[in-house]
C-alpha cells in the first residue's frame, strides 16, 4: 500500500465519544444551574460578589465548551488551535481591562467639582 502522507506529518483527526459530549453537556448543565441558583435563591447577599461568581462560573462554562464541543487542546493541529484561543482571549482581557480602566478613571476625574461660593 502507498504512503500518502507526503511526509508532511499531518496527525489524524480528532473524533469526539458520546461520552464526551455527555460529559461536556453534563457540565454544563451544572454550571448553568448553580449560578441561576445562586441568584434566584439570594444565597450571597452581596450582589458584587455574586457577579463575581457568576462570572468565575461563566469563565469555566467556557473552557469546558472549548475542550468538548469545540475540542481545542494541545495535541489538535499541532497546538496552534489552543494557542490562537489563549491569545484571543489575552488580547480581550487586556481590551476589556484597559476599557474598565479608562472609564472609571474618566468618570472619576471629570465629574464636575463643586466649590463651595461659587455659582
């Protein structure tokens, strides 16, 4: 039988399991329903640390749909898949980082000054 492979080193494609998805869907059912349960039930009562949660909670729901819907990892593509996403997601951290930070110092330094005796 010929080689077809042309030397270039292309590995096979990934082939996701039912048992994958299940896994995948499973936990993301699990991170879905403790946030809407933490806000429907009041069970912090700080609403900014509760939006921190939500958010950590969000973040992982992410990671858990690159590794089993979307099957990003180390070894597809040689690593570039995984690679190109941490950069993105780099990029959007310091794009929103950045955004928050300017906004709370324009609102900060240009509201305007009340002096007493004037106007």
């Amino acid at each position: 039988m010929a080689d077809h492979s042309h030397g270039h080193g292309h590995e096979p494609a990934f082939h996701a399991t039912t048992k994958d998805y299940v896994i995948g869907f499973v936990l993301s059912v699990i991170l879905t329903a403790i946030p809407f349960w933490l806000v429907m039930s009041g069970a912090i009562a700080d609403k900014s640390t509760t939006a921190i949660v939500i958010t950590a909670f969000a973040a992982v729901q992410v990671v858990v749909h690159m590794v089993y819907f979307l099957h990003m990892n180390g070894k597809i593509e040689g690593g570039w898949n995984l690679m190109a996403a941490l950069f993105t997601i780099l990029l959007v951290a310091i794009i929103l980082s950045g955004t928050l930070w300017v906004m709370f110092h324009l609102n900060a330094n240009m509201m305007p000054v009340k002096m007493d005796g004037m106007g």
